[in-house]
C-alpha cells in the first residue's frame, strides 16, 4: 500500500511568484484535506477536496486554490507569493464513504516552501 | 466552530518519568478526537482516536488518552517515556458527519526528553 507522496520537498521562490505544490493520495482514498504549517505552529486547514470538488475550506485568501484529479490525486497552487506564505504545506489524505465522522487523515511529509 | 487548546508550548520530562500532555476541545456535539506527533522535518503520524465507547484509548507507542466530556478535554498519556519519544504533539478534533467534515489542529506541546 502506497502512502502519501507530495513533491518536490522543498522550494523557493520570490514574492509575488505562483507555485503549485502536488500530492498523490494513499491508495483507495478518495479525500484530500491541505494544511499550511508555520515555523513552530500547528496545521492550518486550507481546504479539502472530495470527488474533485473542493468541500471545506479555512480562513485563507482565494490565491490559494487546488484541485483534485480522477486518480485522487491533487494539486495546490498558490499565486501572488508573500513572505508569510513561507511554511511547510503538507497533504492528507482519507477515505469517505459517505456521511460520517471525519476518519483518520494520513500524512505525507511535506513541501516546505521558502518565500524570499 | 471546532476548536482545540494545548495550554502547554513546550513541557521537559525524565527518561523513564510519566508523561501528560493537556487538550481541551471547544465543539458543540460530539467530538471525534485525534492525538498525531511529528519528528522533526517529517508529516504527522496518528498515536490515536477517540470515536465513541470506552473513554480510554489505547494507542501505539505505549500511549493512551482519556475523553472526559464534563472537562471537554482528552489528555494523552505515557506512563514512562523514553527518549525516541522527543517530539511534536498535536491535538486534533474532527467535526461534523458528512463527506465535509474536517479535522482541525491545535498549536502543539512540544516534547523534550532529560537524559
């Protein structure tokens, strides 16, 4: 069973420059959740993708969008790069089945992104 | 909305001493709640869950955390550390049942081991 993969592991870029930052879901998993975490913070919820639609999203600005494919796998793009947007973003994925409780998330390790 | 608090940023504790990190959770119904550490540079890996039942949970690595509803919190507890156990600690809570439920993050207890 694959886990979590998200590439590339680490970047940088320039204020005001894009970035798409990309996430293959564990096998049979058909939920994607994004989270941003600063330097010495928790997780931050950006949004979470179910069957390719976005379905949940925190308290972060519409430069930040993504998208889910058929295969579940998914991307995250940022445009309009600020030096705050420096931070590890790291992917989740889970299975829904449908109504229910958040099930547990599964991790990959990261994109750590450097904002100059 | 879902929230949690872990009053403690940073604890030190002996090798071999017990381990107690505090959660407390603000959500309105009942909660499904998550206890995830980190080593440094790496994702979150999930210790354990609380979805319903016995309020005590058992998780890997030897930890276990209590739900006490009347408290709103839900602990994480290890009776005898060691020092592969330095790490990040975050609480989570899951809200909500449907396919949008999310699960939110608390700020972290950071762990440190004394020789």
């Amino acid at each position: 069973e694959t886990g979590v993969t998200q590439s590339p592991t680490h970047l940088i870029k320039t204020r005001g420059q894009q970035v798409t930052l990309r996430c293959s879901s564990q096998s049979g998993h058909n939920t994607v959740s994004w989270y941003q975490q600063a330097l010495g913070q928790g997780p931050q919820f950006i949004f979470q993708y179910y069957r390719e639609e976005e379905n949940g999203r925190g308290n972060f600005p519409p430069r930040f969008s993504g998208l889910q494919f058929p295969n579940y796998s998914s991307e995250l793009n940022v445009n309009a790069l600020e030096l705050d947007d420096s931070a590890l973003y790291l992917c989740a994925s889970r299975k829904t089945t449908g109504p229910g409780p958040a099930g547990e998330l599964f991790f990959g390790e990261g994109s750590r992104l450097t904002v100059l | 909305a879902q929230s949690v608090t872990q009053p403690d940023i940073h604890i030190t504790v002996s090798e071999g001493a017990s381990l107690e990190l505090r959660c407390n959770y603000s959500y309105g119904a009942t909660p499904y709640l998550f206890w995830y550490v980190q080593s440094p540079g790496q994702g979150l890996q999930l210790l354990l869950k609380y979805f319903s039942g016995d309020t005590l949970v058992q998780g890997i690595k030897g930890f276990e955390a209590e739900f006490k509803r009347s408290q709103s919190s839900f602990n994480l507890r290890k009776p005898s550390v060691h020092w592969s156990d330095a790490a990040e600690y975050f609480c989570a809570v899951g809200a909500g049942y449907s396919s949008a439920s999310k699960i939110i993050f608390g700020s972290g207890t950071r762990l440190s081991i004394r020789p």
